[in-house]
C-alpha cells in the first residue's frame, strides 16, 4: 500500500522537528516522490549525514510503503 505525502512528512517532523518539509508526488501514484527538507539542525552536517537523517525518519517504510524518493536537503 502506498504511503500519503502528509504521511511521509509527518514522519519526517517527528523526528526533526524543526524541520521546514515539502513532499510532491512525483507520478501521481503515491509511490514516487520528492522532498525537501531544511533544518536548522543540520547546519554544518555533510549532505550525506543530512539524507541518512530523513532515511532514518522512514525507516522501514523506504523501499517499501515508499518506493522511491528524490531527496534534496539543507539547513535553515
């Protein structure tokens, strides 16, 4: 079963909760989507360690509920 982009950035801010997300879905399928996420808590965090944050927010989800995401991340 697909997963809802208010699903997905509700995950997103409980676990970064300062966080400023944008979900789009990027098919219309609820499958593939995009997201932008800027926190002030990733401030001097490498682009790498700021993705495994957002991954570590889904979980298990990515790869299953969510099929695909396109991620862009920065701090506020």
């Amino acid at each position: 079963m697909p997963m809802a982009a208010d699903d997905i950035a509700a995950l997103i801010r409980t676990a970064i909760p300062d966080a400023e997300v944008e979900i789009t879905d990027l098919a219309g399928d609820g499958d593939h989507y995009a997201a932008r996420v800027v926190s002030p808590s990733f401030a001097g965090m490498p682009l790498r360690r700021q993705h495994q944050a957002v991954y570590a927010a889904l979980g298990t989800r990515m790869g299953g509920e969510l099929h695909a995401l396109q991620l862009k991340t920065a701090s506020a």
